[in-house]
C-alpha cells in the first residue's frame, strides 16, 4: 500500500511507490530515496498499473530517482 503520488508517506513501499512514480519498472533496480519532513495531503492516483491513496498528513515523507552511477556508490540520502 502506498500513500501519494510523487511524494510518499513514510509507511509507503519503496519499491511501489518508485514504480508507481516512474523511477522503476516491474523488473527493480536501484533508486535513490529522499527523506523528507512532515507533509499535507497526499493525492491518490493510479500510474502504471499501482494505486495509491490519499492521506491528509503524516509526520515523515520521501520521494525517490534514479541511482546514477549505482556500481559506484549505493547510499541512502
């Protein structure tokens, strides 16, 4: 289950929420995940092929992109 579109809720799958932001596709890979601080209202929407839904507030947000040069440096921002 994920919460938002773009920006996610902290409970979010990762991995869903990169799919459903166009960051990944269905075969994975590697992203990079901002966290951010507390967010108000979180859209529902459907993008490729996952849902996701409307929360009013939550106390901890991220957004992901895409790992450059992954084979480098994995980390967690």
């Amino acid at each position: 289950m994920i919460h938002g579109t773009g920006i996610y809720d902290e409970s979010s799958a990762i991995c869903k929420s990169s799919i459903h932001s166009g960051v990944l596709d269905n075969r994975g890979g590697f992203v990079t995940v901002k966290v951010g601080w507390s967010h108000k209202n979180f859209k529902a929407s459907t993008s490729f092929g996952i849902s996701s839904i409307e929360m009013s507030w939550a106390h901890k947000s991220f957004f992901t992109s895409k790992t450059i040069n992954w084979h480098k440096k994995l980390s967690l921002e």
